[in-house]
C-alpha cells in the first residue's frame, strides 16, 4: 500500500503559510506501509504545517521530500535506496538551477538503517526514526544550517507530546473515519518479524492522552475510532478506577465518548485476546464486529519455529469464545507460507485451519529474510517456485472464502457509516460493520450520517445497498 497523504487544502486551511523566516515551504510526503505510517505522516505533516510548510502533490513541486518507510516487505530497505538515488539526481538538476532540495527518510527503514542511510545516499538531509517525530522540526532546522541528522534513539517521552495537536479543521478535512494510536512496539519476537527491532519494546499511551485525543476526534465530526498498535491489544494502562485496563476496558471507556459510534482495533496477537475485550465484543454495540487476527500459519511445528507461543488448536478454540461472545464477527488474518522448514504437511494444515476457521479477509505473505531476525539463519529455506505453489492454492481458497463472505451479506440490514464520494457523483461509499466498502445513492444520506441500508449485490470493488425501508 502506498499513498500521499497530505492533500493542499487539508494543509492550507490551517493558514500558515510562511515560515516565520518569511519563506514559504512546500513538502511531499510519501507514505509506505501499515496504517500506523499513515497516522505518523498525519502528526509530521501537523507539526510541518505549523512550521510553514505547505503540502504539495509532487515531489517536482516540493522542497521538502518526507519519505515514510515501512520495512515489512522484502528488499524494503533496497527500494528506498533506489528511489533516494531518483532523488539525488534531481537535487543536483535543483542545484544547477540555483535551488535547493532537502530529503528526510522517517520510519522503520530509517530506524533499521540510521546513519547507513546518509552514507550510502548522502542527498539524505535528515533520518528520523518511529519514536522521534516529535523533534522532526529541530532535525530539519539544524539540516537547513547544512548539519546530516540521525534521529534513532528510543526516547522515554511521548513522541505525539512534543507535536502540536492537531488542529480541528485538519481533522474535519481527513474525514468521518479516523486513526488513533494507542500503542506501539512489540515484545513478542517472532522469529520472521522486524517489528521489535524497528519500533522497539511495547509501549502503550496513557488513558488520559487517548480519550483527550478520541474526545478532539468526535469534536471535529469524527464518528469512527480505529486504535491502532503493532500489538493493540497487548494495550493496558492505569484507568480511572485506578486498576490495571486492558484494551476491552479502554474500548468500554471509549463507546461513553457522544459522537464515537464505531470503534475498531487492528493489529492483535491471538496471545492477548483477554476475556475483557471478549466481553466487549459481546456487550458494546459500538465495537465493530470485525476481528484482524493473524495466526499465520496452521502447523504447530511451524508455529513453535515462528515464536508464536500458541498451538492451531488454542487458536481455533479461541475464535469460537470470540464468535460465541459475538456471532456475526468477521474474521481476517495474516498468513505466511514457505517459513523455513515447512513441509507439504505443514502447508495442509495452515490449510486445514483456514478450511475451518472460514475468514472473511486475509492478507497472505511468502516468508521472505528480514536480516537481523532469527528466521534469517534458519535451515530449511525453501525455494521460491514452493513458496509460489503454496502461496496460490491458499489465495485461491481465502478468495472463494471472501466471495463467500460478501454473498451471505446479501440481503442483510446493516447501518453503513457515509465516508466519501464515489466514482459517480450520485454515489457514495460508506463502510459496513465488516469493514466492507457499500455503494448507495447518494440521496440516501450525507458523509458523516450512518444510514440503515439491505445489500443488493456484491460488485468488483464494494457491494452495492438500498435504503433498508
Ligand atoms: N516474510 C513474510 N511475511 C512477513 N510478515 C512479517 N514479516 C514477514 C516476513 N519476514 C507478514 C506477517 C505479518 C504481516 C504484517 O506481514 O504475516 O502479520
Ligand atoms: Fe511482528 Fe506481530 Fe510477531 Fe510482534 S506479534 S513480532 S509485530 S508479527
């Protein structure tokens, strides 16, 4: 997934437009990866806004490149390098011309990589890791005195803290649905992931900053909460009770805020899933019914390889708690095939679990080395055309379990939530409580109404509703 994420007028409406230096600064930010980057580009472009920056659509337009990176996905590292060399080639064209472009790398490959970066691309002005945003307008002040800064320190105070917040008509123009970290890092160690590495040990947001920022979030119109965190719900903070809260007691506290009708979480660790956001899931209406959890594959030998640290059997009982608690949850998960080792039997059983769990969605990966994780050194490696094979039959089968999926919705009443336009003027999108984008008439409601809708058909990119009365 790649996405620009700040567009001119949800930056110009903020009406600073010079720098107190009296230069007016325009900045491109490109965004790579999971949805926590996407939030990450939303607090820099803030905080960029505020320091006179504009945003602008094209890195032609800009003076500032803000790259976002994400180092899940294989050779990450190797194409920011090659778009850094892209980058390189029109500073020195800028320079010939008299003007100047500045770069900074943020994210998981800037925490990998640090000062790497800087050697091997030295049109790098700054490189700011995941947990120092917050100093992002220092790093590019000291850069404009002609200064190389490396941000990758795990720093102990809130990185969102030292950002301005956002400001409410910014979060007007991003929409009725919105983001919400509420915690990050990860202290499970599965031996393919990077993720402790790049965001560091757990850490979870105070109670207090996470209603403050739900509650600025339904003051500017938003009706829809997504928490997100590498480990959501291994969440857990002092509440106001003074006991101990997990993600289900937070989520309860969440649904009393007027104006958050919908809320979401998204990534969970089968291992965290505690009888309280069970609970939830079973008593608050405003809890989506909807539930990302990867189990990633189906062997128990596999699963043990990978630091799991649960069996297929505990995870497939802990989807029927899950579903008992709330029977109408989609489920989705993650996947990988050809982690090292895996048999043909193996494969059958991630197979065998899908067969049984019966998702809604899923996201399926071939194992590919992230350097530095255990999974790197393992033997057993397997070749690509298996990977390849494997990874085909299971696409195959979550496909058919997807179509599936979207041919029960037929004919169900659901409320839909109105996002944004559609294709057609006279349409527009709105999401069920699966998380399914719905098409409907546009005289049915407005962006922000949650409308009562039956499903008519499913379609290529969406499936279609009418009015429920
Ligand atoms: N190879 C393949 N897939 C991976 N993922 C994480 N690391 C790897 C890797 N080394 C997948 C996992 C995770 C998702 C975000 O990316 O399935 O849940
Ligand atoms: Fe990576 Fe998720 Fe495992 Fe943490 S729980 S190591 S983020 S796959």
């Amino acid at each position: 997934m790649t996405q620009a994420i700040l567009t001119p007028d949800a930056n110009s409406q903020d009406g600073t437009g010079a720098h107190s230096d009296g230069q007016s600064r325009k900045v491109f930010v490109k965004t790579y990866g999971c949805q926590m980057n996407v939030y990450d580009s939303e607090r820099m472009g803030d905080a960029l806004t505020r320091d006179g920056y504009q945003s602008v659509d094209t890195v032609e337009a800009a003076d500032l490149v803000l790259i976002n990176t994400c180092h899940i996905r294989e050779k990450a590292a190797e194409k920011v390098y090659s778009q850094l060399g892209r980058l390189a080639k029109l500073k020195k064209q800028r320079n010939a011309e008299g003007g100047d472009l500045m770069v900074a790398v943020a994210g998981c490959v800037a925490q990998a990589e640090g000062r790497e970066i800087i050697r091997r691309a030295p049109v790098v002005d700054v490189v700011i890791g995941p947990q120092t945003y917050h100093r992002l307008p220092e790093a590019l002040a000291k850069a404009r005195q002609g200064e190389s800064v490396v941000e990758t320190e795990f720093p102990t105070e809130d990185k969102f803290d030292g950002l301005p917040k956002t400001p409410e008509k910014a979060i007007r123009a991003r929409g009725v649905a919105a983001f919400l970290t509420v915690q990050e890092g990860c202290d499970k160690f599965c031996t393919f992931c990077v993720v402790p590495y790049t965001r560091g040990a757990e850490v979870s947001r105070s109670v207090d900053r996470i209603l403050g920022e739900a509650e600025r979030l339904a003051s500017a119109g938003v009706r829809e909460v997504t928490l997100l965190g590498q480990n959501v719900n291994a969440w857990h903070g002092k509440g106001a009770d003074g006991r101990e809260w997990g993600l289900g007691e937070l989520v309860r506290r969440l649904a009393t805020i007027g104006g958050i009708d919908r809320i979401r979480y998204t990534t969970s660790h089968p291992r965290d899933m505690d009888d309280a956001l069970i609970e939830a899931h079973r008593d608050l209406p405003e809890l989506m019914p909807y539930l990302h959890l990867p189990v990633q594959a189906g062997s128990d030998r596999i699963l043990k390889a990978m630091n799991r640290r649960h069996t297929a059997a505990e995870y497939i009982r802990l989807v029927e708690r899950i579903r008992a608690a709330r029977p109408d949850i989609a489920l989705s998960g993650d996947f990988i095939v050809g982690f090292p080792g895996e048999t043909d039997e193996d494969f059958e059983d991630t197979m065998r679990l899908v067969r049984e769990v019966n998702y809604a969605s899923a996201f399926t990966f071939k194992y590919s080395i992230r350097p530095g994780t255990p999974g790197a050194d393992m033997e057993g490696q397997l070749e690509e055309a298996v990977k390849t094979e494997r990874l085909a039959r299971l696409q195959d089968l979550i496909n058919e379990q997807t179509r599936a999926f979207g041919r029960e919705c037929v004919g169900k009443v659901v409320d839909l939530l109105l996002e944004k336009p559609g294709r057609n003027t006279d349409q527009l999108i709105g999401r069920s409580p699966w998380l399914q984008p719905v098409i409907v008439d546009a005289k049915l409601g407005k962006i922000g109404d949650i409308v009562r809708v039956r499903i008519t058909q499913p379609g290529t990119s969406g499936l279609f509703a009418e009015p429920a009365e």
